[in-house]
C-alpha cells in the first residue's frame, strides 16, 4: 500500500509528461486537516485535461500506478470516473474532466460542499487555480435540524416500526430486516446519532458518512447501546434489537429536542410502544387484534 509521499510523487511524475493533463486536485479526506485518516484511506484525485475524448481513448494510464485487481468505469454528464484498486492495496477514485471546468472554479462565489470540505491543488500548468476560494472545512459538520425536520424524523420512525413488527409476526424475517436495518437505522436513527453528537460537540464535528466515525464521538454507554441494536437471523432476537433500537431513539431525540427548545411527542411513542408491545403478544395463528 502506497504511502502518501509516494503516490503523489508517482502521479505528479507521470502527469508533468502528459501534455493533455493541466491540472491536478486532491478532495475528500486526505485533503482535509481535520479529517480522520489511516493506511485504508482512499484517494480521490480530480484530474482536468485539454480534450477529454481523446484522454478517454485508453485507460492504460492506469497502469502506471500498479498492478490492477479492479477498474469501475462511470460517466455523469461531462465527468468520467475511474474507481480502481491496486493489488498493494492503494484505492484510488479518479474523476476526469475539461480544464475548462476547473478555470469556472474561480469565477464561483461560493464553493460547493465537496471542496469547501477540503481540497489541495496538485498540479497546475496554467495557473488557473490562483482564483479559487480556501476552503473553510465546515461543508459537512453536522448541523442543528429544523423543528419540522426533527418532528417529521421522529414521526417517521415510530410509525416504521409498526412494518418491522408485522413482519416479524408473519415469520417474513427478510423484510423486517430491510425496514428495521436499512429504513429506520439509516434514514431515521442515524441522523438522530448525529445530532446527539452535535450537541455534545456544540455543532463542530463530522462523524462522516453513514456513521463511519460514531464510535470515535460516542460516549461508551450510548456505543453499548447502539451496538445493543444489531442482531442476527432469529426472530426473537429481532423483536428485542426492535425494542432497543426504540429506546435509544427515543432517549437521543428527548436530549436533542431538550437542547434545541423542540417537542418531544411522548403520547405518540407510548401509542406506538402499546401496538408493538401488542403485536409481540399476538398469537401466531391469532385471526383478530384484539
């Protein structure tokens, strides 16, 4: 796995002897100060060039770099992008495009999130990079959410829960899973997570993307807890991680609402407690709710 030193030594190499290359950005978190990185840490380079079709005839640039195990190829308008991973390791997510993009750069007001998260110019043949704003790092701190946002997460995931109970009643485990880890974790418990981190870090951190750094930012009885929420196949067990998972939502949105001035809708959670906790004690060949 290459060290950073020599990785951008390997591209910086290379692309001085390209003339089609004119320039060279590092995003994401390498490019970040405040940013949490390790050996596994993957690079993103933004290469822009004076005619990208003729640049995207052959990939065997890519060979400059390694021993190839894998190559994604992808288009979105005018980017095209190369996500590969060497055999020692080095991942590499490339994004290609016109230096015409770049020199708009200059000309913006305002960065969009990608870079004000963090960037470093590389290379730059044409000097036209001078014009672009610093980044201020802030673009993906977690932010307070609004009262409607707040209330609507909380509404949605009480009333989600009544899917993964029925379904764990009907033995249908596959789509109690999805809902229970894939609907109300992610779209509903973890931004809950993320905001009980803000308020215990007064709104300065990022815990990254889809929770890769909770653990680093969560006390340890609210990790235990959380960890507390995982299950495997059985469906006893799911209806537990169900009830846990509700507990710990509903004690980081009282916290979060508490510090933010928000409502916390208590008679809805004890209606919702009250149809799980019925649907649990429903006898399997039950044919009424009663």
């Amino acid at each position: 796995m290459k060290q950073e030193k020599e990785m951008l030594g390997l591209l910086l190499d290379w692309a001085r002897k390209e003339e089609n290359v004119r320039t060279i950005l590092m995003t994401s978190s390498r490019a970040n100060p405040h940013a949490l990185t390790d050996l596994f840490t993957d690079y993103d380079f933004e290469i822009f060039v004076e005619d990208l079709d003729t640049f995207m005839l052959d990939d065997g640039w890519l060979e400059q770099f390694g021993s190839l195990i894998k190559k994604v190829s992808l288009q979105d308008g005018e980017w095209r992008t190369r996500l590969v991973l060497y055999e020692d390791g080095t991942k590499i997510d490339f994004q290609i495009t016109s230096n015409d993009y770049v020199k708009s750069l200059a000309s913006m007001s305002e960065l969009s999130a990608k870079y004000d998260n963090g960037y470093k110019v590389l290379l730059d043949k044409d000097g036209v990079t001078k014009g672009i704003k610093p980044p201020s790092y802030q673009a993906y701190i977690t932010k307070p959410p609004a009262e409607e946002v707040f209330a609507d997460i909380i509404n949605s995931f009480w009333g989600d829960t009544a899917y993964v109970a029925n379904s764990l009643w009907r033995d249908e485990l596959y789509f109690a899973k999805y809902m229970l880890d894939s609907v109300i974790r992610t779209h509903y418990l973890q931004p809950a997570i993320e905001w009980y981190i803000g308020v215990h870090h007064e709104w300065s951190v990022n815990p990254n993307k889809y929770g890769r750094w909770f653990k680093r930012y969560l006390d340890s009885e609210t990790w235990a807890e959380l960890e507390a929420t995982y299950a495997g196949a059985g469906l006893e067990e799911n209806w537990e991680a169900l009830f846990r998972m509700a507990d710990l939502f509903s004690r980081l949105c009282q916290e979060v609402g508490a510090s933010l001035g928000y409502p916390y809708p208590f008679e809805y959670e004890q209606r919702m407690r009250a149809y799980l906790n019925k649907v649990w004690d429903l006898p399997l060949n039950a044919e009424r709710f009663q």
